[in-house]
C-alpha cells in the first residue's frame, strides 16, 4: 500500500504517490511570465521559494478557469525539480494497493500523451495515476494532449454533468 493525494481536474479524479509531494497549498493567482508556454501559469512564492506553476487542466487538454476557494497548487519534487501544479481541488490522501494498479488502456495513453500511467478502482471511482516525469519532461510539452478533442473538428465537447 502506497499513500497517494487525490485531486480533481473537473471532474476528473487523479492520483499522485505523496512521496512526490511537499505540500498543498491554496492559489489565487501566479505572476505571469512572459514567453511561458500556455501551461505555465507563471510562477508563486511558497515559503520563501520561487516556483514555477503548471496548470494541469490545460496540460490534460482542458480549457483554463479562474482561481476558486477550493482551488490548490501542489508542490511536487521529482529529482531535485521543484515545481507547483495548479488543480481544481485536492483533498483527500488515501492509501492504494500497487497490485490493484490497471495499466491505462492505449487510447487513454495516446491521446493524454503518456500523462496518465496507470488507474485505481477505489469503490465506484477511478482514479488517474498521473506520471509525473512525463508531466514535468520539457519534451513531453511539445505535443498537447487530445484527451478532450474531436479529431475531426478540433472542437473541445462539453463535459458531461
């Protein structure tokens, strides 16, 4: 068993081991940086720290929105690389089992360009191992993920609820 954060892209769960993460914090906003790809909202001071910020509802393919009282950064560290990913909410951690772990099927792989890695049944809810390598890879930022695209039209469909 595996202690893991639980966060919510609209109403998507995702998942991330909590060894990756420092902490939660809220957001309100970020300092934009000029010539920051679109993902980056700019970047945030936590604790004395200055961070990079990474919006993942526009890294998974979604449309951005502004700040509520439930959204949060997440401080996450991956090989000595600190960097805040900005969720919709995060509040839960909770403990998985690495052998209930599915593999993500190909289409979910392909067209979320390897940012999922793996799902969790928890109950009636699946949860999205989000790879967080493949997150913060400066070459995984090169192709934008289709997760929520037509092919055909190019046109993002509304989300169900």
């Amino acid at each position: 068993m595996t202690l893991h954060v639980v966060f919510a892209i609209a109403d998507v769960e995702y998942a991330l081991p909590v060894a990756s993460v420092l902490q939660m914090e809220s957001f309100t906003g970020a300092t934009a940086v000029p010539g920051a790809p679109a993902y980056v909202l700019g970047i945030v001071t936590v604790r004395g720290r200055v961070l990079p910020v990474v919006d993942l509802r526009r890294r998974v393919g979604l449309p951005p929105s502004a700040p509520t009282p439930d959204t949060r950064i997440i401080v996450t560290e991956l090989e000595g690389r600190v960097v805040a990913l900005c969720v919709d909410r995060a509040r839960e951690v909770i403990d998985l089992d690495a052998a209930a772990r599915q593999p993500a099927p190909d289409l979910v792989n392909e067209r979320s360009a390897g940012l999922v890695h793996g799902m969790h049944a928890v109950g009636k809810r699946l949860l999205l191992l989000l790879d967080l390598p493949r997150v913060l890879s400066e070459h995984a930022h090169d192709h934008e993920p289709r997760a929520l695209l037509d092919d055909e039209t190019h046109h993002r469909p509304a989300l169900p609820g």
